[in-house]
C-alpha cells in the first residue's frame, strides 16, 4: 500500500526503491495531495439512500401453485427472505419523530413487488410493534407488519387482492397469495328472538361515567387447535394483531368514528375435535354456567371488554356471530366465533364483531333486518367488489376492507346507497350509531397507569432534558405539560409509547420551569406524574470550545472544535501583525463545528483565532499559528 506522510524543511527521502526520480515523483505526489484536499473540502451532495427492501424473494425458496400442496384459500405461496433489521430500525425511529414516513420496499413473487410508505407505528399488547402505510406508486392498497417476540407477520392489500406474510411451518417466511373465491362463507347471524340456542342476560356494569363510544374493547381467545394451525402462540397473537389493526383501517377508510382495542388475547380449553357444530360453540362461548368456557366471562369482566371473539381451526365455515337488535341490546349479544384462517385478508373478524353491533349482509342474500333499515352490506352492480358486510355477488366480487357508505367511493364507484332509499345500504352510519352501545357492555379497564421517577438529565441555558418511568402496559403515548414560573399550564408535546425521555430546546436562560407528564389511550389518560421544579442555567456568554484541532496541507487548513451550549454564532477570526489586531474571515451560525481556509500558500504561517458569541457576551480562544506544509509526498511501504 502507499503510506502518506507530510515534509517540511527536509530533504527528500532516499529509498532504496529508486524506480523514478524524486523531482517528478514530487510533482505527482503534490499533485496527488492538492486532488485529495480539493475532494476532501468540496461539499458534496449524496443523493438520498434507496428505501430498504424488507423482503426479497429466496432464490431456492419454493413458489407452491399445486392446489394440493395449498391451504383453503391460498392460491400460491413464496418463500422470503426477511429484512427484520430494517422492521426494528424503522420501529425505534417512531419513537424520535412519530409522525415520520418512511419508504420500503417489498418482493412478493417474481416480478411483483411494490413501494410502500410506512405511516404509524403502534404498540401490541405483547411489547412488540405495528407498522401501518399505504402503497405508492397510486395504488389503492395498504400494507400492515406486525412483530411480536423477534416474530413477523403482515398483509399487503392491493385493491381486491392480499398477500399474507407469516411464517410456515419450517420457520421459513412467505408470502401467501390469499384466494377469495375458495373461503366459505359466514354463517347467517343468531338473533336473540328466533335462536334455538339459550341466550342470556348478564348484568352490564353499573358505571357511574359512561364509555363515550369511541373505543369498543376487544377479547380475543383461540382453541390450541387454532393456535397450533396458525403454527404457535406469537403467529397466532400477531394475526390477531393484524385482523384488529384491519378493522381499525376498514373503519378509518369509511367513515366510521369508534376503534377496537384490543385488551386481552389468550388461549381457551375447548375441544374441536368432538364434531363441531358453529350454533352450539358460539352458544357455549355465551353461556357462562354450562361448564364449557365459564373462564372466557371471567377474563371478560377482568380486562373489560365489550365484546368476545374465538378464533377456531374449523373452516367448514368462516364465522357466526349474534345480530344485535333494536329489542335485545344485552350485552350477551357479544360474542362472536371466527375461522382463524378467515380472521385477516377476509376480514371475518371485522364482519362477525359487524352482527354483534347491529350490521346486516348485503340486501340480495341476509334473512332479515338489521338494527336498522339501512344496516345492509353493499354490492358493486358490476361485480367488482363487495364490502365487509355482504356475501359474494353471482359472479366474483373481491371482499375490500370497507363498510357500505354511499359518501366513500372505491374504483370511482360508491360502496354504499343513501340511507334514506328504500334499498338503502349504509352500514357505516349502523356502527357510528351503535357505538355507545356497545361501548357500554363493558366499562373501559383500559386506563393506563401513571409514570413516575420524573427526574431532570441535564440543563443549560436554552434547554432542559429529563426522563420518567413507563409504568403502563396499553398506553398510546404520553403527554408532556410544561408550566413557565408558576404559570399556567400547557401541553408542549406527545410522545410516543415506550418513549421515557425528552428535552424541552429553545427555552429561555435563568427561567423557571416545571414538568409533568401523563399516559394516555385511545379513551382515557392517567393521573400525572410527579412534578419535576427546575430552570435554566444563568444567561452567560458561551464557553469556549473545550478541544480545537486543525489539520493542514499545503494550501489549506481546516478546523475542527466541540460544539458549546448557548452560543449563537462562530466567528473565525485572523491576525497580521502578531495578535495585535483582528479581522473576521467567517461568520458561522450556531452548531457549525468545522471550517476550511482555502487558497493559501505553501510554507507559510497564519495565526487564526475561534470567537464564540450569544446576547450575553462574547469568549475568544487562544490564538493558534498554523504553517502551511510546502510539499508532501507518498513513500511506498512494502507489508511482507
């Protein structure tokens, strides 16, 4: 390799080389130095870097099309490799600047791949992550990745078609192009008045406050035989993950106020291999005193949830559920079953918790109202899709994740009737006006606890960082309320879940400030923390930079020094006549820590100075004499 080292007033080396003469190897050498300052000088702009691919398609990896080798409602399968990395780098990221987007990239099969923009990121219940986004390029779908216990599953959406990602049963990943025409279909929904199954009243809670209607909580239990299917409890936790951050986006989509929450998922001792009949396992999903799932109404009054659903291996057919009515409106009508493998990219979990509040399938196949006379499900008349609500058309219609509303259109066409017709199909205003109902069956367990140990990291004089302790399990974020010497208070920021630190910038020195902070959800906020007194450090000219190094060629010299707290200005300033008087060369702003001198001559002597000013006052350095080199060259080093 070649060693580079500076000369000043040497003579040149004589190595035992001797392979060209050294006048002409200086001259290139100072050529070759000038070239390496010049680049090293000149800014350069670096084009933006390329949004990671977070999946890629494994070239021995199998692509499966023989229906035989396939799931129900599977029509072709890839294998994939991961790129988790970029996931959790993503992930962490929120946690700095929540409302960021971030490109990524996804192989799905040969010659199909897609951008995506990832927008939000929440946190599950099982200390992982959810990230949301919709598809680039003008494409009408969306992507969502869930990640629990180091475990990735997700379902991309590009208009009626979905691409499941999950693990098999290898622990390779995959992607699974979901066939809608194979699912069967749900089951037409109990009603309370005609079911030959026992319904029971339970006693709702008696709240002194009630849920407004804005989040309806969610249980969700699965048999082993569906966790086994699924192949483990984290593939099928993140698919529940999945099925509930897709009713949120198909409620977000069109037009519906309420979210679910998911408050509790666990496994249930029920017994699929008896011959499984849908009526009467939902009906002992709703019993609490017939000895089959009494445990599910004790975990549902312990984490307060408005509704149930259990998530079965059986796919005979994809769910039943109860039809809440305008004559029965218990809380008994909760309950839901759902084919597991129906759950997400069918969204049956989404249309089953539907009938619990009220909503009805299409018009041309339901057996009957729902709670109210626009509660009906919508078809394309083309055929070109069908919402949530309805079943197939005559001919195949893809299921998007949308409830009929006549204001929201998909593919240019609306996906509802106007309410007031009399084959109206407006299911959205059906949940929207529900809400409070069903809110209720259940008060909200879901109010997170209080941070505490609010102590400071550090202060100066425009800043004041501190961090706290997360105690919450369910908190969508925290927020920051600051008050000025003893003033009134105000919230300054909104922190995301996990988030435990912040610094306040920008403030005013020798000020009093006072902090506080409080978890908060969907539907309530804790108490706060405890309060945090402190203030700004004395307002003081900036403090000279503690290290100032200076690298030097032989026409130019750069600066390098420590950035300080509280300046607002650099000023590089040089003198003539031994230190005696000084003339400014740069003015830099604040948090500039470098600068290059150009054009100076070789062999020669500069004496230079760092200023470093703010409102307060000014410090100045020591003065440094820098010389220029006045030749350099490169010695061959042999490595044997």
């Amino acid at each position: 390799m070649l060693q580079l080292f500076y000369m000043k007033d040497r003579q040149p080396l004589k190595h035992h080389l001797n392979w060209v003469q050294h006048k002409f190897f200086k001259t290139i050498c100072g050529l070759l130095i000038i070239l390496f300052f010049l680049t090293t000088f000149i800014p350069v702009n670096a084009a933006d870097n390329p949004p990671p691919t977070i999946t890629t398609i494994q070239v021995q990896g199998n692509n499966l099309s023989n229906s035989e080798e396939l799931k129900l409602g599977v029509s072709k399968v890839q294998t994939i490799q991961l790129n988790k990395p970029a996931l959790d780098q993503i992930a962490e990221q929120y946690k700095i600047n929540s409302d960021a987007v971030y490109p990524v990239r996804f192989d799905i099969f040969e010659n199909l791949n897609y951008l995506a923009m990832i927008t939000k990121k929440n946190n599950t219940l099982n200390g992982g992550y959810i990230l949301s986004g919709y598809l680039a390029d003008g494409k009408e779908g969306s992507i969502t990745i869930v990640s629990n216990n180091d475990v990735v599953s997700g379902i991309l959406t590009d208009l009626g078609q979905q691409y499941y990602l999950t693990q098999n049963i290898h622990g390779q990943y995959q992607f699974e192009e979901i066939d809608q025409s194979a699912f069967p279909v749900e089951l037409e929904p109990l009603t309370p008045e005609t079911s030959i199954f026992g319904m029971e009243s339970f006693e709702s809670d008696n709240p002194i406050v009630m849920d407004t209607g804005a989040v309806i909580d969610v249980m969700v239990v699965y048999t082993d035989d569906a966790r086994l299917d699924a192949g483990g409890t984290t593939n099928i936790i993140n698919q529940i993950d999945l099925a509930i951050s897709e009713t949120n986006a198909g409620y977000e989509r069109s037009g519906i106020y309420q979210r679910v929450n998911l408050v509790h998922s666990s496994e249930v001792n029920y017994n699929e291999d008896t011959p499984f009949n849908w009526g009467n396992t939902l009906n002992a999903l709703t019993s609490s005193t017939d000895g089959s799932l009494d445990q599910v109404h004790n975990l549902r009054n312990e984490y307060g949830a408005d509704l149930v659903v259990m998530l079965v291996k059986n796919m005979e057919y994809c769910g039943i559920g109860w039809l809440m009515t305008p004559t029965f409106t218990r809380d008994s009508v909760g309950f839901s079953v759902v084919s597991r493998s129906c759950s997400t990219g069918y969204y049956s979990l989404a249309h089953e918790t539907g009938h619990n509040m009220g909503a009805h399938h299409d018009r041309a196949t339901d057996s009957g109202p729902g709670y109210y006379n626009y509660s009906h499900g919508y078809q394309a008349p083309n055929s070109a899709f069908r919402t949530i609500m309805s079943y197939a058309c005559s001919r195949y219609c893809p299921r998007i994740n949308n409830w009929a509303n006549p204001d929201v259109f998909f593919g240019g066409q609306p996906t509802g009737i106007i309410s007031t017709a009399s084959n109206s199909a407006d299911n959205r205003l059906t949940l929207n006006n529900t809400a409070s109902i069903i809110a209720n069956f259940r008060q909200s367990r879901s109010t997170p606890i209080a941070p505490s140990n609010l102590t400071l990291l550090n202060r100066n004089m425009t800043s004041i960082g501190f961090q706290f302790s997360d105690n919450s399990t369910n908190e969508v974020g925290f927020k920051v309320e600051r008050s000025i010497n003893g003033g009134s208070w105000i919230q300054i920021a909104a922190l995301a879940a996990n988030q435990t630190s912040y610094t306040d910038l920008e403030l005013l020195c020798n000020t009093n400030y006072a902090y506080r902070v409080k978890a908060y959800t969907l539907s309530a906020d804790s108490n706060y923390s405890n309060l945090l007194s402190t203030s700004t450090t004395a307002c003081t000219a900036p403090d000279i930079p503690s290290t100032i190094e200076t690298i030097v060629s032989i026409n130019a010299i750069r600066i390098n020094w420590t950035d300080v707290e509280g300046e607002e200005e650099y000023v590089i300033e040089q003198s003539v006549d031994d230190a005696k008087s000084w003339s400014p060369l740069a003015s830099l702003p604040q948090n500039v820590t470098t600068y290059s001198i150009t054009n100076l001559n070789p062999g020669s002597a500069y004496t230079i100075r760092l200023v470093v000013e703010n409102r307060y006052g000014t410090n100045v350095s020591n003065p440094l004499t820098i010389t220029t080199y006045d030749h350099a060259i490169f010695v061959p080093v042999i490595n044997k």
